[in-house]
C-alpha cells in the first residue's frame, strides 16, 4: 500500500471515528426527562420529584437533562395523561384524577366517600392492591415509580356548612374530566361547577362556585381559604396519587439506571406519604392563625355524611369504580378490621 493511499485510509477513519463521538454526543444530550404535575414549585413534591431527577441524571450520565413542570403549567391532571401518551411529557406525578385516564381502578383508593377511617386502612389496602394495579398500569404503557398521597380532602366554603343539606344551595368545584362524579352529585340534589384546578381560585372569588372539595394544604398553597374561609372537618376522602413514567421512556434506561430510579421512587413515595400527613395539621393550624373557620359536625350531623356516603357506593361502583375493585377493596378493608378487633 503506498504512502498516499494509507494517508487517506487514515483520514477516512479519523473522519468516521468523528462522526461516531459526534453521534453518541448528541445521543446522550437527547436523554430527557420531562415530569408534569399540578405541585407548587417548591414544595414537598417538586422538592422529592428533583432528588428523583438528580439520582437518574447521575446514573444515566453525560449530557442528562431532567425537567419539572410545575403549578400545572402544562395543564390539567387529564391532560398530563394525554401528554404522556403523546411523549410530550415522559412521566408525571398526579392524584388520582389524571390516573383514572389511565387506568380506571385506581379511582377505589380516593373515590369512595368515607370509607377509610384513617391513613392505616388507606395503606393496607393500597400495599394490598399494589402489585396487580401496578401490573395494570404496566399493561397500560405506564410505569409506577412511587406512590404518594396528600391529605384527606374536606370542604371549604364561602358560608359556614356542617349537613349535607347545607350544601344542596352551592356550587362545588368539580373536575371537569370527571362526568360521572358530576352525574352523581346532580342526582342527589347537588351542583357540579366543572372546572380546572387553575380555575378555582378565580371562579371562588367571582362567585362562579362557592364551595371546593381540598386537601387542606392545597387550600393554604393556592388561597383558596382567603376567600372560602369556612371548612368543614371531614375526612371525605384521601387524595391519592403516584408518579408514573412511560414505558418508552422506561424501557430506553439501562437496568443500572432503571435500580437506582426505583430506589429513589420508593424513597421518595415514603417521604411524601410521611410528611404530607404532618403537613395537613400544620396547615389547619396556619389557615387558623390566618381567619380560618373550623366547622365539626355533632354525632347527629356526622350520621347524615355517613348516610349520604352510603347513598353513593351503589352509584360509585361500576360507574367510578369498576365492579370487581370496588368489591375488592371493600373485602380488604372487612379483613382489616376484623384483624383488628381481635
């Protein structure tokens, strides 16, 4: 071979070892992570969704990039989900409201009125549920990284309210991605406004709703008390929620990668399960120190929320509820508390 002809034979090699690392470069510089949720910027999720995103950069390395959209700035719970589903976003961390969109089911842990008696039933059935309802996320396209929850929901209105006749003259803030709850309520007397969660403080203080269904600590977070200063303190139902990636997106992490973001969802899950039930008194007490009125209904109005509950499961199941999980979680809990008792 002569001199020219291995001169270019060098060059060619050169130019194509050049291409390759240019290649891989901007292979790994696509590498993204793109995560939606209704959280405030700051806050105990977004603070637990970035220690998720710190430990998949470094696993994942080179040129990583992992992004939180947060205070629903890309939109409702419903179109997280449709997001997702179109690779827009590549996970989101949501209650049960945009998970339904995914898998029906999941609305037996945050759909059933009165149902759980505390955050050790709320567990037990979850733990319970877990690997079959995460099994039919995984059939949806989805893959459950960590389950959370933020608080059991209670009433906040303009008036002060403690029957459930009392409210029969509102107008409820209600998810606009959830017709059958609005069908429900309309049927027993009930006004459903439905909206998006960035339209209720706006529609609360123009009167176009005057009660919403919270958590306490996302009355505190949006000022929603400011202008709804009454709560009624019910335990109508826990909020629900987990973070959930793609399966796309799950499938392109190397296994290395896919353990260590395993370990940090379940840490994370732990840590907003903890701290949000903490975080539901310490929200009480400052809406207290700033106006809040603390409505508690006597045993006698109490027995009314309990009748009205009772009034809905029929409704819920299959409609809300699919049937076999509606009877599913109602099995769980019968086991519990007998386990209990003993």
């Amino acid at each position: 071979m002569t001199h020219f002809r291995l001169s270019r034979l060098l060059a060619c090699c050169v130019v194509t070892l050049a291409t390759l690392i240019s290649a891989t470069a901007g292979h790994a510089a696509e590498k993204q992570l793109r995560i939606g949720t209704l959280a405030p910027k700051n806050s105990l999720y977004h603070r637990q969704l970035q220690e998720i995103g710190e430990v998949w950069r470094s696993a994942q390395g080179g040129a990583a990039k992992y992004v939180i959209y947060t205070d629903g700035s890309q939109g409702g719970e419903a179109e997280l989900a449709r997001r997702m589903r179109i690779g827009q976003l590549q996970g989101a961390l949501i209650s049960v409201v945009g998970l339904r969109e995914i898998e029906p089911s999941i609305g037996a842990l945050q759909n059933l009125p009165l149902l759980f008696k505390g955050w050790d039933e709320v567990d037990y059935v979850r733990e319970k549920m877990r690997v079959s309802m995460e099994r039919k996320f995984l059939d949806k396209g989805f893959v459950v990284l960590a389950w959370g929850d933020s608080g059991w929901v209670r009433f906040f209105s303009k008036e002060p309210a403690l029957r459930p006749g009392d409210y029969k003259k509102m107008k409820f803030f209600a998810w606009g991605s959830e017709p059958e709850q609005q069908d429900i309520m309309k049927s027993l007397g009930y006004t459903p406004v439905p909206l998006e969660t960035s339209d209720i403080l706006p529609s609360i203080q123009t009167g176009m709703i005057n009660v919403v269904p919270s958590t306490p600590y996302f009355a505190l977070a949006s000022q929603i008390y400011n202008s709804a200063p009454n709560m009624l303190e019910i335990n109508w139902a826990p909020i629900v929620g987990a973070l959930v990636v793609t399966k796309k997106a799950w499938d392109e992490m190397p296994a290395d990668v896919q353990f260590a973001v395993r370990v940090a969802g379940d840490k994370a899950g732990l840590e907003i399960r903890t701290k949000a039930r903490q975080e539901v008194e310490d929200a009480v007490a400052a809406m207290k120190k700033r106006g809040l009125v603390v409505n508690r209904p006597t045993p006698e109005q109490m027995r009314e929320w309990n009748e009205l509950a009772e009034k809905l499961y029929p409704r819920i199941r299959g409609t809300m509820v699919p049937q076999d999980t509606f009877d599913e979680v109602f099995a769980h809990l019968i086991a519990y508390r007998a386990s209990r008792s003993k």
